[in-house]
C-alpha cells in the first residue's frame, strides 16, 4: 500500500519522526504540494494524507485508486467530503489534539494587549529605559481581573478559554448557537450574540467557520461591541471582514485585535490589518506546539490504522 502526504512540512519540519506512518506501507512524504502536481505526486496510492491541500472532485475523479484521505487537522473545509463519500472514499480528521495549545495561544495573545510584554521588551532593547528620566515607563498596561470575556463558541476550546479566564478573574460570558443551559460554573450563556457583544471588554473567537457566520463580524456587529473593547481570533480568519476590523481599530471602536488567523494565509500585502493600529498578528501558530503535532501524528497514524482494520475512526463523511 501506498501513503503520499502531500504538504507535511506544517506538521512536521525535522523535529518529528514519521517513522510510525512508514510501518503502515510505503511512505512518501512531500513539504508542500502544488494543486497541479498533486495527481502526478499520489500516481497509485489509496491513501493520501493532507492539511491544507484543495481536493476537489477534479482531484478525487482523477485518483481512480484512492479510498482514504486523512486530513491533518480539525478542520477539513479543503475536501469535498460529500463526493468522497459518493466515490468509496473515507475521510477522517483529527480532533481535539491542540486545544490546551490553542488556549494558552488565546491569553498569550490578551497578555500581549493587557501586559505588553512584548511591546516594553522591544522599547528596552531599543534603549528607552536607557534614556528615561525615571526608574520606570509603561504605556497602556491594564489588568485584566474584573474586566469581561465573552467567548464566541462554547465547544472544547471555548469552555477550557472559559476556565482559564476565571483565574485571571474574568467574568464570563459565552453564546453558543442561542443555547442558554449547560454553561457550567461561573460561566453565563447569552441569548444574543448581540447581549455578549455589548458587554464584553475582550471577544474571543473560538467557532468554526461554517457557511453562515462567514464573515460574521463585519459592519454592523462591530457597532453592537462596547468602545475599546478587544477582539480575539484563533479559530479562523474567514469569521472576520478584515476591512471593516480594520476600520473599527482606527476610530478607537476597537481597543485592540490579537489575530492568529487571517482570510487568506499566507496574507496579501494588502491586507488591511497588517498596517492597521494596536494588532498583534501570529502566523497561525496557536496549533503548532511541538506537544499538539506530536499528538496530531499520533493521532494520524491511529485514524489510518483503524481504516485499515476495517473500523473507522474520526470519520467525517
């Protein structure tokens, strides 16, 4: 049997070993795989395995052998999963491998806004502590006990952003689809998105895209947010309209945005938030743990070894 990864060098650049993959069957293993040469790349193989690769039914109709696609991520919005089913072909992905990554990405990102570690680090090594006329400066530090998250997407992360915030002293809000039980200690659901947006001083994104809430924050709800609030997004870019962000952070409306994502990665030059103020901008990095890829290729070579047993696993289609 032959096994292709098309793009692994995101999940594995040299500090991990694919070795147990390579027991399963023949194994090659490509950095990255341009849309025109993935046909050519897989030639026989039944089994491919992908993260960001586009496979569309050009793809799947153009690989007559295949019978199993392992997506190397959570989400699989890169797959035509319905007309992979209609052709015989299983689907798996790889859930809940990065969520204590991803939460401890989400307040290093509110840190940054609130402490500005980062920010009075650079200052330092640029030598204005050298210069100043006092024994410290500080510019926009603020804490965080007291203040208000309301956590967009109440699923695995959003309830682990939940408690970790409660130590901070956060109070917390959560809107979940309109669902207003279950939200555990400490934790109140909203009925509206409108309710959380209006009284939250932090916003953290933590939903899938899915086809209605794409660009869900946009004009009108970045109006319904309270004045110098602060936006969060680890989950994905495509929930923003990054004109519009862009926009709110230079009337003040936004306080600050901490994004780990963008609509289109890597960006455009042009895009508006890489010049607009107050950002702090990661390169997708809140999955990226050497600890979350190590599980998510643990988890791979487990997904593929049940298909092959005959039983499934993470199956998504």
């Amino acid at each position: 049997m032959d096994i292709v990864v098309l793009d692994g060098y995101c999940l594995n650049p040299g500090d991990l070993d694919w070795s147990k993959l390579g027991e399963l069957g023949n194994l090659a293993v490509y950095d990255r795989t341009p849309y025109n040469r993935i046909t050519e790349r897989m030639g026989e193989a039944t089994v491919m395995l992908t993260n960001k690769c586009v496979i569309d039914r050009a793809i799947i109709d153009a690989l007559p052998n295949l019978r199993y696609i392992g997506e190397l991520a959570t989400g699989y919005n890169n797959i035509d999963i319905a007309y992979a089913a209609s052709k015989g072909i299983t689907v798996t992905n790889i859930p809940a491998y990065s969520t204590e990554s991803v939460v401890q990405h989400v307040f290093a990102l509110i840190l940054e806004i609130f402490s500005r570690a980062g920010t009075h680090d650079a200052s330092v090594k640029n030598g204005d502590w050298v210069r100043s006329k006092d024994f410290c400066y500080y510019n926009g530090v603020s804490e965080l006990s007291g203040k208000t998250i309301g956590i967009i997407g109440y699923g695995r992360i959003g309830r682990r952003v939940a408690e970790v915030a409660k130590a901070f002293g956060l109070n917390v809000l959560a809107y979940n689809k309109g669902k207003t039980e279950g939200a555990g200690e400490g934790v109140r659901l909203t009925k509206t998105l409108e309710e959380l947006l209006s009284q939250s001083d932090i916003v953290s994104l933590n939903c899938p895209l899915t086809a209605e809430n794409a660009g869900f924050i946009n004009k009108e709800t970045l109006k319904l947010f309270k004045d110098g609030s602060v936006l969060i997004n680890t989950a994905r870019g495509g929930l923003i309209n990054e004109k519009y962000l862009a926009e709110a952070l230079e009337s003040g409306k936004i306080r600050a945005a901490g994004l780990d994502v963008l609509s289109k990665e890597p960006p455009d030059a042009s895009n508006p938030l890489l010049s607009a103020p107050n950002t702090v901008i990661t390169p997708h990095t809140a999955w990226a743990t050497a600890e979350a890829r190590a599980r998510l290729l643990d988890i791979a070579v487990a997904n593929l070894k049940a298909f092959l047993d005959g039983n499934p696993i993470n199956k998504v289609n």
